[in-house]
C-alpha cells in the first residue's frame, strides 16, 4: 500500500537522512520511534513532497504519493500547545 525506496534529503550539503526504505501494507499499525534529531518528521516531509528529497520514491497504492495527496492526511508536529483550549 505505501513504500519508500531509497529516501534521501540533503540540507545544503549536510545528509539528513540516507537511503529510507519501507513498505507497509493495508491494514498495518507502524509506530516511528526515535530520538530527537534522528529524521523521523523529515522523512514525513520529505514523503509528502512538503521538503525536497535529493533521492527516492514514495509509492502510495503502486502511484506516485504526490499525485495523490489528496488522498492522504499528515498532521505536523507542534512544539506549542494551548492548555486553555476547552474540550467538553
């Protein structure tokens, strides 16, 4: 259902992440754990097509990702949170 091969992204000379690839299957719960710092929101980013990657291929449903953003959803990572929003 959804794989990356061979994922790269470069910060002007500097490697971010190096040669991510995976697959996950229709019906599968995956979990990125890491430290901070590791790459897991740029390989998110770099998915989506929201960062440049200098390599690689995301396939969603065997179709380019990009082609299809509209049938995906990507929620970003916030650093603020708002602890007088009412939930009832």
């Amino acid at each position: 259902m959804l794989e990356v091969e061979h994922l790269a992204v470069n910060y002007h000379d500097v490697s971010a992440v190096e040669d991510v690839s995976f697959s996950i299957g229709a019906g599968q719960i995956v979990g990125v754990i890491g430290p901070n710092g590791a790459g897991k929101s740029t390989v998110f980013k770099a998915m989506l097509g929201l960062i440049p990657s200098s390599s690689g291929s995301v396939k969603y449903r065997e179709r380019s990702l990009k082609r299809q953003l509209r049938s995906v959803a990507y929620v970003p990572q916030r650093t603020q949170v708002d602890w007088d929003f009412p939930v009832m």
